[in-house]
C-alpha cells in the first residue's frame, strides 16, 4: 500500500516536504491517483472536467483554433499537454481534422481514442510550429505549502507517529512570488519553469493556451489555495487515504504569466473561462437540452476557471 511506502520513507528522513507527498499520492507507479486510480473513461469520479461536461467545450476550443491558426499562419500540428481521458482530444480532432495531434500525459493511451498520437515525454516531441493547448494541467504539477507565521515564512511537511501521518511545519529559505498575510498559505508549485524552458525549445512558433482553475496573485491570496477531491467531494482526511484523493492547489496566473515570459513566449492574456466560451460562439456548439452543461461550464466553472493566451515568435 502506498500509505506503507510513505511511513517507510518519513521513518527513514524524519518528515517528507509537502511537494514530495503530493509526487507520492499522485504518480507513484503502484498506487498514484493519475497513474492507475483515474484511468477509466467513466465520467464523475472524483472530478469532472470541463471536456466532460460537454463536447461543446471542445468543440469551442476548436472553432478558436481554427481562426487562430489562420490569423497568425499557423499549420494545424497541436500538441495537447495532459490530456486525461482523450475527450478535449477527440473533440478537437473531429472538429478541425489538424495535421497532426499529439497528447502528452502520463497515463494510457485510451483504446477507443483514434487519430492521436500518445506519448509520455517531452522528449519526444520533434521541434514544431503550431498550437499548444491545455485544459487542468499545470494544476497537477507538485506544490508546496508555504504558510506566513509571525512574518516568517513556513513550509508545511509531512510526518508520521505510530502508522498516522500529520502535518508539521519547518522553517523555508526559499521566496514565493505572492505576498500573502499573516496565517495566509500560498502553494507554490515547482517544476514549472523547467517544463516551459524545454516547451519553448519544441515549439519554435506558434499559440499556447491553457485553462485552469486559479486567479491572480490578488485574487488567490489569502484564500485556501489547496484542495484535496475525493468522490466529487473536497475533504480534508487526504492524509488518511493517500493514493486515493486528488490533490491539487489553485493556480497563479501572474506566476504562470511571468514564468511562460521569462521562457520565451509573450502573454496576451488571461481572462475567465466564461468570458472566452460566449466570445467564441459556444451557443453553437450546444446539443439539444444542453442548458444544464451549459450553466456548470459558464457560471460554475466559467468564473473559477480563466484561461491564458500566449504567443511564441520564431526564435532567431
């Protein structure tokens, strides 16, 4: 069991970081929630994305592609970063018929996905000029959580007594890029820049697009940034059934903005989910009795959710 694993490891190092734990529960190749519990193509497990709503999201996502892909003359070859059950990936491809589809994600290719390529690394992405999209994916990379005491910064660890793990908290040297009040959190997530640095080599031009639950750095702070979803539920027992609880943390915009320019690209914006679907005509998009989809992307996820625009211009 994975809630072994993690015991054996905190005996041996006396605490484990926050952002070791979250690697644990979510990609261990045993027991990690994305690598062998949400695998299925069931929808309503734990959580359901807006690519299972409704194909009319995928369909949106699509249609705007297209008129981008023609503004700025760019080939239809889209690479999609974590594509989960293949259902943004199927939408998009019926709908605009690219050049070529790439998924990059971690878990199994779905078998009743057609007409997609499926791979595991950045590594094996030949340098392009097209579109990147993305729908909840940099959520999922690790976080920490830095909390404000007294004025000083304090990183949240993991420990164990008798079989039961808790939470404690260390001192942190490191800087977080939101100031945040005191007894605030901010989860900073780590790994971002390494990916984008080694995206910006793959993608020589072209249009990165990305939609995530999150906000700015005003809007976030001082609320509670991580989540943890089990059974289409939060809860807080996460510690009691590692493996099992997704965990997740929302995410800075001004962060991702000022990371994804820091690695070459150019943000052209980051407005609400909602916002973008009704620019972009998703009334077309909606089946027959779809108002009830409709209503969960556009005013339940449509104000938690913003999406970000960027460019990336031909390197010189």
């Amino acid at each position: 069991m994975l809630k072994e694993k993690i015991v054996k490891e905190i005996r041996k190092k006396g605490f484990i970081t926050f952002d070791r734990f979250v690697e644990l529960c979510l990609y261990d190749e045993e027991f990690g929630y994305y690598t062998k519990k949400r695998t299925g193509t069931s929808l309503g497990e734990d959580f359901v994305t807006a690519p299972e709503v409704s194909e009319s999201f995928g369909k949106t996502v699509a249609s705007y592609l297209r008129e981008r892909a023609i503004e700025l003359s760019l080939p239809l070859k889209i690479l999609e970063l974590g594509g989960g059950k293949g259902f943004l990936a199927k939408d998009i491809v019926e709908t605009l018929n690219p050049e070529s589809y790439t998924v990059l994600e971690v878990r199994e290719k779905p078998e009743w996905l057609k007409g997609v390529n499926w791979i595991k690394s950045l590594k094996e992405v030949e340098p392009f000029e097209g579109i990147v999209v993305s729908n909840e994916f940099f959520d999922a990379f690790l976080f920490k959580r830095i909390k404000n005491i007294k004025g000083e910064l304090r990183e949240v660890v993991v420990k164990e007594k008798n079989g039961k793990l808790y939470e404690d908290m260390i001192s942190f040297s490191g800087k977080i890029p939101c100031k945040i009040g005191e007894g605030e959190e901010y989860c900073l997530f780590t790994g971002w820049k390494e990916f984008l640095r080694e995206l910006s080599k793959k993608l020589k031009r072209g249009l990165f697009i990305t939609f995530d639950y999150g906000g700015r750095c005003r809007e976030i702070s001082g609320r509670k940034s991580f989540k943890a979803f089990r059974k289409n539920r939060l809860v807080e027992d996460y510690l009691k059934y590692p493996g099992e609880t997704d965990l997740t943390a929302l995410v800075d915009f001004d962060y991702l903005s000022s990371t994804l320019e820091e690695t070459g690209f150019t943000v052209e914006r980051v407005t609400y989910q909602s916002s973008f679907l009704l620019e972009n005509g998703i009334e077309k998009f909606l089946e027959p009795g779809g108002a009830p989809q409709a209503l969960m992307l556009l005013v339940d996820m449509g104000r938690k959710f913003k999406v970000l625009e960027a460019t990336r211009a031909r390197s010189r």
